[in-house]
C-alpha cells in the first residue's frame, strides 16, 4: 500500500523539481527504499552582437550559467538546492523545503516569489527565448526567502505567500521587509493537447533595508533591466532607484495558452512605489551654511516627493514546426521547454515602462536632473518629482532547435526602441544572439 | 536536417564573430569620437551677429590683474588697461544700498582688511550713519535693529558702499605676493568721523564699483582729495526725501522686486567721481562683467547691472555704438564698439535672467566648471552629450560664448577645454573663451604650439592657417589646432606677446573660424607690449 502512495508522490515531486530550474531530470539518480537523490547540471553559453546608434555594448561570448543541481525526496519532502558558478563567480539560487500531497503543499526556503511574474517563474532551462521578457525582469521579482502554501487542482491554483527581502542579513540598517503575495490562476482548458490558463497576481512589499547617513535610515527601491541579453547585461538604458522607498506594490495579470504546435502567453506588470522620509531631520542635517533653508516649507518644496507608477508586459508566442509538442506544468501553472528533438519559431513583445515623468519639468543631460520649474535654477534644490527609468519597446524573432532532451541552440535577434532623458543619443539597438545550452 | 542544422549554426557563429570583429566602432566610449558624433546646437542669426561684436582673440585681463596688482581695484585696472588688455573682466556684487560692485567675493575678508575695520556685527557706526543722512535717531536704532536681524558677517550685500569704501582692498595683497608687493597698494584705513557726523575713506585702493571700473576703461581715474582719499558724495534718493527709514523699508518692501533687507535708497555722485587719467594712453578696452551667485543678490541684479551700464554709457541697447574697429592706431578701441561689454555667468538663474533683460542682444558668455560632487550649477556630467545640453541651455538663454575652465598651475582647475570639447564649442558656432591663463606653458598648449604642423583628430575646425606676420617670432607662417578663441588672463603682458609673437595678433589675414574664406584683421592692434613693472611704476605704484 506504502508503494501505492511513495510512487506517485515521488513522481509528482519530479514533476516539481523539473519547473524549478529545468526540465530534464538529472541523469543521475539514486534511490535506496523511499528515499532518491539526485544531482545534475545545466550550462549556457551565449555569443551576443550589438549594434547602438551611440553607447557601445560588448559583443562576444560568456559562459551565461553554469549550475549544478540537486534534490533529495522522501516520502511527501522534497528537497531541493542548485549553485550557480556562472561568470566565474559562486552564486547561491534555489534552496528549499517542500510538502506535498498534490493538491496542497508547503514550500519554504529561497525560492521564486510567487507573484515575481510567470516569466521569472519559468526556469530559463524552459524558456523559449535567450532573455526573459525586460519587463518581468524590471517589473518582476525573483527569489526570496519565505514560506508559501499552494492550491492546485486542474482548474485552479492559488499560489501564495510571506517573504522577506533577500536571503542574506546583510543589509547595512534597518529590517529585511516583509512581502505578502499571492499568484492565483483559473484554467479553463486544460487536456493533454491544450491548457488556456488567466490569472492575476498581486504582491505587497513593505521596504525595511537601507542605509544610514546622518542617522536616518534611507531605503532604496531599484528597477532595472539588461537589453534582454547575458553577454553584457549592462542595464544602464533601463534603470531607476526610488530613494526613499516605503512600500511596494504589485498587481499583474496573465494568460497563456498552447496547444501541441502553438503557445501564446503574456503578462501585464503594474508597480506602485510609496515613499516616506524624516523630512524634518533632513532639512535640519542641511541647515550646514550661512545659506540654510530657513523652513521646513523651503526645504520641502525644494526637495518634493511623490509616489511613483511603474507599468510594462510582453506577449510571447511560438509555433513548433517538428518535435513531440509543447506542455504545460500544471503544477506551477508553466509552459514547459523544449522536450526531445524539437524546432520552433518563436517572437515576442516586450514593454517596460520606468518613466514616470511629471508635466512640465525639463531636464538637462548635462546636469542628469530634472528641474521642476521648467528650466534649470541655482539653488536652493530642482523641486522636481519626475524618475527617468526609461521606456522601451522590444521585439524578438527566435529559432530554437533541441537535438535531443539534453542539448539546446537558440539564435535571437531582438529589436529595442528606447525613450530616456538620460540616454538622448540612443534610441535603437539591435541584438543578435546565439545560444548553447545543456542540461543533464 | 540534422547536418543542416548544423552548417546554418557555423554560419550564424561565423556571421556573429564577423559582426564582432567589424564593431570596432562600439567596444568603448570615446569622447574625441563622440564629440563629432553628438548633434550640437548652432547659433542662429541673430545671436551670431551679436557674437561677431567681440573681437577675435581677445585678451581678457581677468579681474584685471591677480598677480601684478590687487584684483578688481583701481591699479589692477588702470594696469591693465596701459598694457593694452582688450577687456577689464570683473564679478558683479551688491551692496545694502543697491550699489552694483565690480569685486569677486561675496563674503570681503579675503581682499579686503573688513575684519579689523568691523567686527562681526553691524557696523558700530551705523545708526551715526543713518543720523548723519537726517534721520533721528529713534528711527535710526529701529532700522538698525531690522539690519542686524538681515546681517550676514562680511558679506557684501550687509554694508552700504559708503561703508566699504572705509576698506583697505590692497595690503592684503602685499602679505599674500610678497614678490610683487608694493607699498603704495597698502592704505589708511578709513573711518567714522564723529565730529563731522561723516565717513572718512581709506586713502588707497578700493572696493570698485561697476562704474568704477568703466571709468578706468574709459581713460579715467578716481578723484581724490589732497589726503589720497576718493571722493564720492552720496545723498538720499530724491524719491525718498522726507520719509523715515522705517517708511522707506516698507517702500522697498512694497515694490516686492527684492528682499528689503536692500535698502537702495542713497544715491551717490559718480558723475563727478572720475578724472582723465594724466597717465591714459588712449587704449579703450570694454569690460567683462560676471554675475555671481543669485541667490546672495537680490531678484533684480541683472536690471541692476542694465541700468548701471545705461548710466554709464555702456548699454550697446539703449545707445549703440558708431564705431566698429576693435584696434586704431595701435590702441585697443573695443570700447567705443559693440562689443564693449560682455557679461559672463556660471549660474543658471543670472543666464536668465540676463536673457530676459538684455534678450541675447549684449554678448553673453556661459562659464563651465566642474566639481565632485557637483556644485549647484556645475556640469555634472562631462561628456560629450553633456556638454551638448549646456550648449544648448546657454544658447536657449542668450549666450554667444562658452567659458569652459583650463587646467595648468597654478590654479590647477579641472579640464573643460580639451580638444573634443573646444571642437564642440567651434562646432556650435560660439565663441570660446578659456580661463584662466597664468603661463607661456598654457598658451602653448591651448593655441596649438604643442602640435605645429601635426596633424589631429579635430583638424577640420580648429586647424588654423596663421600667414606669418612682421612680428611672427619664427618668421614663417605656422599651422596649428586652436582651442581657444580669446581667452581670460591674469598676465595680461605675457598673453599679447604670446599672440603677436605668433601671428595672431597684428596680422591683417587671419582666417576667420567663425566665416569660412574670410579674413580677420587685426592689424591696427598693438603689437608691442609695454613692461609690466615700468607700467605700474608710470601709473604711480
């Protein structure tokens, strides 16, 4: 009877450690009683040419990632840890504890927070593309430290959970913050041919980490992301770090859809950023020349803060011209990779939206500020709300050939349009990137 | 397909390290590339014809001397203007009463002996003052109470100019170069004059006012009495005659222009304050006037300094100027052109503000700098694109020239006029303008010695032709980069005879940057230079 019920579970927690990172399961494999170990590795390696119309990026090659994989399982526990050495440089990624008993299940450790986006759930091992879309990686979260509870069944999932910032206490003041989220889906279609999955997510984050200067606590907010591309992952052109951040908020929707040959999925970001600060300390730190503020007023008025909002999303499709057909994990509500012999053709989408910009306010490249007034003023301070991040609009045309459930190539060529004050001279770029990838 | 496959991905490889290879362009930021790349903004029509008003390679005798006289002061000038300088540069500064200073600091106890003649207080005398223009003394002590609440120690804008004119603006020159101190630099202190109810001058060197300063550059001097001491009287405004100080604050604050803390209500006599100087040769060099910090000035400086030059005679708006040679007879004659005056700011508020009172109709010049971290109106991003937004905002607000700072000891800026960034400069159509020159090194480096007849990257404009001239040193005519269009210099002797040893100067054939195949002549210029210390000594120091 025992059998009955480890066999299944064991299978299920396979299916499980398959979402996490990759979707091949390791080669090596040892089981003793109800216990199986296993241990693994994947390697990405990426060759990259750009072309800008002003700032230069690096083409070439890098070694993207380099990871080795293992899992334990015993009995409803799954557990599971990889390390990245990509880049030459250690990195921790996944480790945790999970229970299960398919229809419930517990997660704890430093995993994908739940509401990160279905892109940064989807391990990169199974993504269709080199990048994931810009917007969930500046819009996005990923891993952090906390506990989760999951309901699935077939038609529905409700993902949620408590984390905290990063996984090391190793901010220089404050807290680690506290996030709740939840990512919730309903399938409509779901078969062994087609799954139509909508869902929604939201996330709050109360920002606790920062540092001090003059003994009060400044917390920093940061958004940024590459040019969808690993060989320079400069993200200069998108970027943006929200002094005086408080909370983070976070509601996304989702869809996807895919049938044997065709997939559609995409996603809709949509961030806004409180901010809180000692004004009052502020203002008195300041009060350091002949030249003081002389009020609370002045120095407000001077140096203004406002909430920001963030928005961005992509629409990814692909069409498999041979191989066994895509599939869905129902159990992380993902498409899966490539699985065997396969070619597709893939393109997306993509728009990140880190300008918040406030009418009226002019900025100068040369100073790198904006100025409330509408044109640049002496002193006492620019006034100004607005946050350049950046706009960009991406588009991606894609080939990916899998020679078998282990080895991978992928060609990229990618298409970005950018609006940013601080960037005036660049406006298009071009990627062309291949990829090898293998996973074992 | 498998094979296929294979060959499309060596292709795709090989196409990818070809791309690669062939991007040279795009491995790194360069600024001497991007300088040619970056879109700069030219100068339209109308503020190119302003621009022509100033004279090529103009020597700028930055606040008229640092080195051989007390800065800003009657000698520095008087000197500079005998040495055949092209412009008396000079720093705009407000006193209590409205009186537009021709002096550099904004707080005095670096170029003056304020310290010893006040202490950090209102001045002591002060409600005397008041009493001594008519005024009681109850209301005198009230006024005074409002000036100790607006007072900043030492700072300009806390002391009538009367009261200034007690300083000593020349003995701290002689402690601090002590190799080209002179004793009659030093001075009398002056004083309150109980006795007499009236302020006493110092009997050497002074704070300058604006009109001061036009005065020494048209020929003129200060009268002074039998003592040494100027002579200056000063009033009340008639437009405040009968009225109590406390009814003239609330007047000043009705007018809502400036904070009342300016209490512009004593008028004084420049019209008889000047004499022909017995020692003028008959250079008329214009002036270089630059705003400073507007917040330590009051809302209407700029107006301030519009009504001062029209007072003067030297507003090119309300009265143009009939003549056009910038040289006759071997005399500098720059100040009988339009291009008599120019003003020069760093800040963002004074450019302006100065636009909108002179609206890009007087030179303007838009001085750089830059600071870790960076001052509120410096650049902070000094590249390419950077430098292109400031060229911009300056032009957008009336400026004809840039004034980018120069490295060198022994000031040691930091570097805004590297090549890249005086191609730019040429780029835009406006005039460059570095400062500040202290040797023949800097020279050398920024007119083009360095790379006679050496080929550079910026060649296309900035190399220029120089046919050699009577006075040409080497005899032959040069070819070099020039990074620079004139430029501000505390030796002034030093510059001129770098310029006409190497044919800018005194040479009727100059090619023209700013007008392709035409020529710039420059030949009525003076193309010897007199002797620095013989020249302090003729002018009585």
């Amino acid at each position: 009877m025992n059998k009955y019920f480890i066999m299944p579970a064991l299978a299920l927690m396979a299916l499980g450690a398959a979402a996490q990172d990759f979707d091949n399961d390791p080669t090596l494999q040892l089981e003793k009683q109800d216990a199986k170990f296993t241990i693994g590795a994947r390697f990405m390696a990426d060759a990259a040419t750009y072309h800008s119309d002003f700032t230069p990026l690096q083409s070439g090659a890098s070694i993207s990632d380099a990871r080795i994989r293992t899992s334990f399982t015993y009995k409803n526990w799954y557990l599971y840890a990889d390390f990245g050495f990509g880049g030459g440089k250690f990195a921790q990624k996944n480790i945790f504890a999970q229970w299960s008993n398919g229809t419930h299940s517990v997660k704890a450790g430093y995993y994908n927070d739940p509401a990160g986006s279905m892109a940064r759930n989807t391990s990169l091992g199974s993504y269709h593309f080199i990048s994931r879309a810009g917007s969930s990686n500046s819009l996005g979260e990923g891993r952090e430290l906390g506990i989760s509870y999951k309901y699935n069944t077939d038609r529905f999932m409700a993902y949620q959970g408590v984390f905290t910032e990063n996984q090391y206490n190793k901010i220089d003041a404050g807290f680690k913050g506290l996030t709740i989220d939840g990512r919730y889906l309903v399938r409509p279609i779901i078969d062994d041919n087609q799954t139509l999955h909508i869902g929604v997510s939201g996330r709050f984050a109360h920002l606790g980490g920062g540092e001090v200067y003059n003994n009060i606590l400044k917390k920093t907010y940061h958004m940024s992301q590459s040019l969808e591309t690993f060989v320079d992952e400069d993200d200069q052109f998108v970027t943006a770090d929200l002094d005086w951040a408080n909370n983070v908020g976070s509601i996304g929707a989702e869809a996807l859809y895919h049938n044997d040959k065709f997939f559609i999925r995409g996603e809709y970001f949509y961030k806004h950023v409180t901010k809180k600060r000692d004004t009052y300390s502020l203002m008195i730190d300041a009060q350091n020349n002949i030249d003081g503020w002389g009020s609370l007023e002045a120095w407000d008025n001077a140096n203004k803060l406002r909430s920001n909002n963030f928005h961005g999303g992509y629409v990814e499709t692909g069409f498999q011209i041979l191989g066994s057909g895509y599939k869905y994990n129902k159990c992380d509500g993902l498409l899966g990779g490539l699985n065997g012999k396969a070619l597709e053709i893939v393109a997306r989408y993509n728009y990140t939206g880190l300008n918040d910009l406030t009418d009226g306010e002019y900025f100068n490249a040369g100073r790198g500020h904006y100025y409330a007034a509408g044109y640049m003023e002496d002193w006492p301070g620019t006034g100004a709300t607005s946050v350049g991040g950046g706009n960009l609009h991406s588009a991606t045309i894609g080939l990916n050939y899998s020679f078998n459930k282990y080895v991978q190539v992928m060609v990229d060529y990618t298409y970005h349009r950018l609006c940013s004050d601080y960037h005036p001279n660049d406006k298009n770029f071009h990627v062309g990137q291949a990829r090898l990838q293998f996973t074992f | 397909m498998f094979k296929h496959l294979i060959r499309m991905g060596a292709a795709g490889l090989t196409l990818v390290a070809l791309a690669t290879s062939c991007s040279e362009e795009q491995q790194f930021t360069s600024e001497k590339r991007d300088a040619k790349r970056v879109d700069v903004q030219v100068l339209n029509a109308e503020l190119a014809k302003v621009r022509d008003y100033v004279p090529l390679y103009a020597v700028i005798a930055h606040r008229g001397s640092t080195f051989w006289a007390p800065e800003e002061t009657e000698a520095s000038w008087r000197w500079a203007r005998e040495m055949g300088a092209d412009y008396l540069e000079s720093d705009v500064q407000c006193t209590k009463d409205g009186i537009v200073l021709a002096n550099h600091d904004e707080n005095l106890k670096r170029t003056t002996n304020i310290e010893n003649v006040f202490s950090e207080a209102v001045p002591t005398s002060r409600v005397d003052f008041y009493m001594s223009l008519g005024f009681s003394r109850d209301d005198a002590e009230k006024q005074y109470g409002r000036d100790v609440a607006a007072f900043r120690p030492f700072y300009t804008l806390s002391y009538y100019y009367a009261e200034l004119l007690m300083l000593d603006s020349g003995s701290w020159f002689n402690e601090t170069s002590l190799e080209q101190a002179r004793p009659s630099f030093a001075a009398n202190s002056g004083y309150f004059d109980k006795t007499t109810g009236k302020i006493v001058y110092s009997d050497g060197l002074y704070i300058s006012a604006i009109q001061d300063q036009i005065a020494y550059a048209e020929g003129k001097r200060l009268v002074r009495d039998a003592n040494g001491r100027r002579v200056l009287s000063y009033k009340v405004k008639d437009e405040y005659k009968g009225m109590t100080l406390d009814q003239i604050y609330n007047a000043i604050k009705a007018k809502g222009q400036y904070k009342p803390k300016y209490m512009d209500f004593i008028e004084y006599d420049f019209a008889n304050a000047y004499e022909a100087d017995p020692q003028d040769t008959g250079n008329r060099p214009g002036i270089y006037v630059e705003f400073k910090e507007s917040w330590l000035n009051p809302d209407n400086m700029e107006q301030r300094v519009y009504d001062a030059l029209t007072e003067c005679g030297w507003n090119i708006i309300e009265k143009p100027a009939t003549e056009t040679a910038f040289y006759k007879g071997g005399k500098v004659n720059v100040g009988n052109t339009n291009g008599k005056v120019i003003l020069q700011t760093f800040s963002f508020d004074a450019l302006r503000r100065a636009n909108d009172i002179f609206k890009g109709r007087v030179p303007m010049c838009y001085l750089l700098w830059i600071s870790e971290p960076a001052y509120a109106t410096d650049i902070a991003i000094d590249d390419p694109t950077g430098y292109a937004a400031f060229i911009k905002w300056a032009q957008d607000n009336g400026a004809h020239i840039i004034g980018p700072a120069i490295s060198g000891a022994p000031n040691n800026y930091p570097e805004m006029n590297a090549p890249w960034q005086a191609y730019m400069i040429r780029k835009s159509g406006m005039i460059n303008h570095p400062y500040s020159f202290d040797s023949w090194a800097q020279m050398c480096k920024y007119m083009g010695y360095y790379n006679y007849d050496l080929e550079t990257e910026f060649d296309d404009l900035l190399r220029l032709n120089i046919p050699a001239t009577a006075y040409t040193a080497s005899g032959y005519p040069s070819s070099v980069p020039v990074y620079m269009d004139g430029f501000f210099t505390n030796r002034t002797e030093m510059s001129l005879k770098y310029m006409i040893e190497n044919g800018f100067r005194g040479n009727a054939k100059l090619p023209n940057p700013f007008h392709a195949g035409q020529y710039y002549d420059n030949s009525q210029a003076n193309v010897t230079v007199p002797d620095a210390i013989q020249t302090l000594e003729r002018l009585g120091y």
